[in-house]
C-alpha cells in the first residue's frame, strides 16, 4: 500500500528546505522572546476544515515553539454546549501574559456549526457573534494580540483529502465522525464562513485568509504573517506605551461630592433583643429561598464592596450560616498574584467561577478596577472608564448563564471607621485586620466615595442590581442585607417564602400566615 505521505497528489506535510525551515524556526522563537519582554498575551485562532492546513499549522508551532511559554487549545462541542456560560472556559484559557496560546477549535466554532446546519438563524448567528466580538475587544483593549487565520479548502480538494485519509491504515485515524458529514455541506459551511468573516473581521482582531492551492505556501504564509503581526503590534505598543506615561503625568481632578450617602440613613440601628429575634427568621428564609433557587437550576452570585472595616466579612458570615457549607463557596479578593497580574484583570474571577456551588460570594470584586485601581493608578483613565461597559457585559453573561447577581456596597461614615481600627489595634485578636494600608486609603475616603458614586451610576442594572446599606450599626447592617436578599429573589423567582416560613410576630401569635394569591410559576 502507497502511503498518505508518498503520494503525489496529496499534501499531508510542508516540504520546506533544510535552510527555510532554520530561517522560521529561529523567527520564531526570536518572537517568543518578543513577546516575553513586551509581556502581552498572542492568542491565535487556526480554523478551517481537515486538510486545510490548520492541523499542520498547529503541529509546526507546536514542535518549533518553546512549549514553555505556549498553550494548546481545542474543545468538544458537546462539552462547550453543557456550560450555561460558554465563554467561561475560553476566558479560563487566556494565555498568561509573555505567552501565547493557540486555539484550533473557538468561540467560533459553535455558532459555525449550529448555522450551518440550519439549527440558528441569521440573526441568532450575529448576536452571537456580538459575544465574540466584545470577548476579543476587550482582551485586546488589555493588549492581547489576536491573528485569526482561516484556512480555505474546497470541496473536491476535500474530499480528495478525506479519501486519501481512509485509504490509509496509518492514517485513517485522522477522519473525525462528522469530517464526511460537513464535507457534503461544504457550501453551506462556506457561506457561513463568509458571514463570520465579515462580522467579525476587526482592526484589533482581523481575519487572515490562507487560500494558496500549494500546501507549503498555505502553511509559509501562516507563519510569516504570525509573526508580521506580532512584530508591528508589539512596536506600537512600546510607541503607546510611550504617550501613556506622559499621559499620567497630568494630576488627577478634585473629587466630587457623593450623592448615594445623601439617601442613606447612617443612624439606622437594631437592639440586641431584635437582632436575636429576627436572625433566625431570616436566615430560615434564605435558605428556603436558595432551595428554591436550586430547585430551579440556577445559582447565585453576591458581590460585596465598601470601605475597609464596613463589616463586609461579618454581614457574609450571617448570610453563609443560612446554607450548608458544601453549597457556599466564599472568595476573599486581595491583591492580585504575579500570574493574575500577567491577565485580563477579569480571569482571576472566571477562574473561581469554574466550579461553581449554589451560593458564591466575594468578598470585594472586579470593581477593584474602578476603584483602588483608578485612585492608585495601577490602571490608566483610558482603562477604567472602559472597565464599566466590560464589567456589565461580563455580569451580563453570568445572569445569562442562570446566574442571580446581587451587589452590595456596605457603607459606613469616616468617624465610625476611626472607632473600628482602634478597636482592632486594641484587640489582639483583631490586630491583623488593620494595617498601614488601611490607614493610606483613609486618606482617600473623599475618592473612594466619588469612585462609588461612579461605581453605583455606571453599573446598577435590572440583570445584577446594587444595594446600599448603612452599616455603622452592625447588627442593622447585616439583618437590612439579609432582608434586601430576600426580597430581591422573591422577586425575580416570582415567589413567596411566607407560606413556610411566618415571620416572628406570626410565629408568636399562633396565626396561620395567609396565603399566597399567586401563583407559584413553574421551575425554569
């Protein structure tokens, strides 16, 4: 039997020279080096069918790049369908930055599939190609380089191809199930492959179109423009670079007044009786709330912010002793690490949303990035002002994927604050809740506190609204976040708790809690 890689008609490796193949092999690790020293993330993206080029593609950057500092990405498609929040994964699988990461199989992949097929129309297609597009922009606003090839076979190329493959005892193996299959559909896939193309060919993230019939010239073409690309990116960056730092020269405005303190009523206060009173009763309706929520096949998401010593972590402690622990999981935030700063300052919150519990709470969030970030300027003006519109969209994919957002910002006044760091200084077992940190950003308070209005402004939706609630009473404090909870899954679950669990002057009386009129809507 003539094997696969004797035949003439058939392509199935580049035929470079011996002093070629020096030439790109050391480009190429010249431009791993690039990228390490500019210390940006390369994503690229190698798409089009079997025998294309793409596999062989993947295959030469694999042996010939320093694997150390490379990522090798494919994903079945059954497996991208079964997370509710499909991006996640690809946000998880962000090349760390001074790396670079190749995807065969994309965020394009599915929409492709299901269009061609006839399963989604056009305009289920563009919208989510919408998604795309905002995932790439905002990686590439965070310096991420893109290079988008596709590669074109086809159709009697392909089947020539696929044949050649099954012929081969050595090779057959190669032939995917569905290769055959999307074969026969070739044109269907092809205007499909136009329509992607056109949509989402970007001057931050541009498609690269490989249609040479020469099988070495598809694959020399690809390398060459790989690392074009990567090189001119990499100059403009340093020239951007550049202009940014006289940029930050300029001193930062005066803060403005907030007006979210003006609504809040800081004398708000419990007595110890009525805390006792009440903490059972609405701990009992949370949880029976969350099983409603897990009854439904969704989860919940809280995001606390405030000001240091506004009672974050006691208010989370009350609200996580109202579900077992096996269905909780808490995310203190602190300084990023050395390899989240080398990310897209979200990754480090998808990483920890990849195995997700009933109940996920952070303590303090991605809105790190338009607060001690923009006050401490470890992000630029340009960088936080965008970061809202990223931040809304990325909450928006969470309550897309069956999420309930809740945001809570815990206020307390600056004087209250004072009484709370000397009682920790005070108190041996609070010592290390306070340190010299703390006290620098408390000379920022009148920042923070525009930050926050910005914050409140920019970023309360209908899909992951905000609460605000005065804490310089802890006991109101965490009771008042608590009912707010409450209330705010009864309404979007449409459902009323009162029916198995009476509050306590109910409870007391002995009367039956009246029913609910409407009815309870079926789980979706």
């Amino acid at each position: 039997m003539k094997h696969l890689s004797e035949q003439d008609d058939i392509e199935f490796e580049a035929k470079f020279s011996g002093k070629e193949e020096a030439q790109i092999r050391t480009r190429l690790i010249a431009l791993q080096e690039k990228i390490r020293e500019a210390n940006i993330p390369v994503i690229v993206l190698l798409c089009g069918v079997n025998g294309s080029g793409k596999n062989a593609a993947l295959g030469t950057l694999r042996d010939w790049l320093d694997q150390r500092q490379l990522g090798l990405h494919a994903y079945e498609r059954q497996n991208v369908q079964k997370d509710p929040v499909e991006f996640r994964r690809y946000w998880c699988d962000t090349p760390i930055n001074g790396n670079m990461g190749i995807f065969v199989s994309s965020w394009y992949s599915d929409p492709m599939v299901l269009h061609a097929y006839g399963k989604i129309d056009d305009d289920e297609l563009y919208k989510r190609l919408d998604e795309c597009n905002i995932f790439e922009k905002t990686l590439a606003e965070s310096d991420a380089v893109f290079c988008k090839f596709w590669f074109y076979k086809n159709k009697s190329d392909q089947e020539a191809f696929l044949r050649a493959l099954d012929d081969d005892t050595y090779e057959k193996w190669r032939v995917m199930p569905d290769d055959w299959k999307n074969c026969c559909m070739a044109e269907k896939f092809e205007a499909t492959t136009k329509k992607i193309i056109r949509y989402t060919d970007k001057e931050y993230a541009p498609w690269i179109e490989i249609e040479s019939e020469d099988f070495t010239e598809r694959l020399r073409t690809a390398l060459n423009t790989l690392c074009s690309r990567v090189e001119t990116r990499i100059e403009a960056m340093n020239k951007k670079k550049e202009k940014k730092a006289e940029e930050e020269k300029n001193p930062p405005p005066s803060p403005k007044k907030p007006h979210f303190v003006k609504t809040l009523n800081m004398e708000a206060s419990l007595s110890k009786e009525d805390y006792l009173e009440q903490l059972p009763y609405l701990r009992a309706r949370l949880n029976a709330l969350l099983m409603e929520v897990k009854k439904r096949n969704k989860k919940v998401i809280l995001a606390f912010e405030g000001p240091d010593a506004s009672g974050k972590g006691g208010v989370i402690s009350r609200l996580a002793s109202s579900i077992f622990i096996r269905d909780c999981n808490i995310f203190p935030i602190a300084a990023p690490t050395k390899e989240e700063i080398n990310h897209n300052y979200l990754w480090r919150f998808w990483t920890r949303l990849t195995d997700q519990k009933l109940l996920t709470v952070f303590d303090r969030t991605w809105y790190g990035r338009v607060l001690v970030e923009r006050i401490e300027h470890f992000a630029t003006e340009k960088e936080w002002k965008r970061a809202y519109e990223e931040i809304n969209h990325f909450e928006k994919q969470l309550a897309d994927g069956r999420n309930i957002v809740v945001k809570f910002l815990l206020y307390i006044t600056k004087d209250e604050q004072m009484v709370r760091f000397k009682a920790r200084e005070e108190t041996d077992y609070k010592k290390w809740k306070i340190g010299s940190e703390d006290w620098r950003n408390r000379e920022k308070w009148e920042q923070y506190d525009e930050a926050f209005d910005d914050m409140l402004e920019k970023t309360n939706t209908k899909y992951a609204p905000w609460f605000v609630v005065a804490d310089n009473n802890k006991k109101y404090g965490r009771l008042q976040t608590m009912r707010l909870l409450c209330e705010h899954l009864e309404k979007v679950l449409d459902y009323d708790s009162s029916d198995l669990i009476p509050p306590p002057e109910e409870k007391k009386s002995g009367s039956k809690p009246k029913k609910n009129k409407k009815k309870k809507k079926k789980n979706t």
